[in-house]
C-alpha cells in the first residue's frame, strides 16, 4: 500500500467534515430567526457558511471537475432553503442568497488555489 500523500489526507479530513458541516449550516438556516438586529451580520454569516461548505467540497474533491457540481449544488441549496424559510415562519431574503452565492465561489476559488499551490510545488 502506497503512503497517503498530505493532500489526499486533507481531501479525507475535508470529506469527513463536510456532512456536519452541511447539517449544521441547514439547521441554521431552518431555526427560528435570531434577534441581534445586525442585518450586515446576518449575511457575514452566510457567506462564510457557504465559504466553509464549498471549501471543504472543493479540498474533498480535489479540485475535480465535480467540484463544479458540488458548488452549483450549493448555491442551488441555498436558494431551496431561503424558499422554505417563507413557509416556516422566516424570512426570505435574495441578499441571503447573494450570500450564499458570493461565499460558495469564494471558497471553491481559496480551495482551488491551495490545491493548484500544493500540486505544483510537488512536482
């Protein structure tokens, strides 16, 4: 059996992770809304939800061409998601989902880069 190369463990680390991080970022955005009042808050959390998510999406697929469907998939989900919240009580809101969309390129495009530096120093 070959050694794991640190990136291959990275990969398993970032594939370990995604799943609760996925439910934890789900569950967020499907709980009562919170009353801080600081609406610039509210969308630093969802670009940086949706950052981590793509992130580790990215890193787990290694930048694959997957990885194109991973993050489309993401944004997709957050635009299902912010559509429910309006049935539950929340509101919908298209700054969330720029949100989203601007956080799940955002850490598809650091993860593709970390990957590109990490594969081009080992040749």
């Amino acid at each position: 059996m070959l050694p794991e190369t640190a990136s291959r463990k990275a990969a398993r680390a970032a594939a370990i992770l995604f799943l609760p991080a996925l439910a934890g970022v789900i569950g967020g955005e499907l709980a009562p809304p919170s009353t801080n009042g600081i609406p610039i808050w509210d969308k630093a959390l969802h670009f940086t939800a949706y950052f981590i998510l793509s992130l580790l999406a990215t890193l787990s697929l290694e930048a694959r061409r997957a990885t194109f469907l991973a993050v489309g998939s993401l944004i997709v989900l957050g635009g299902v998601l912010e559509i429910v919240q309006g049935f539950i009580g929340r509101d919908m809101e298209l700054g969330d989902e720029i949100a989203n969309t601007l956080g799940a390129l955002a850490g598809a495009a650091v993860a593709w880069a970390i990957l590109m530096a990490v594969n081009s120093r080992r040749r």
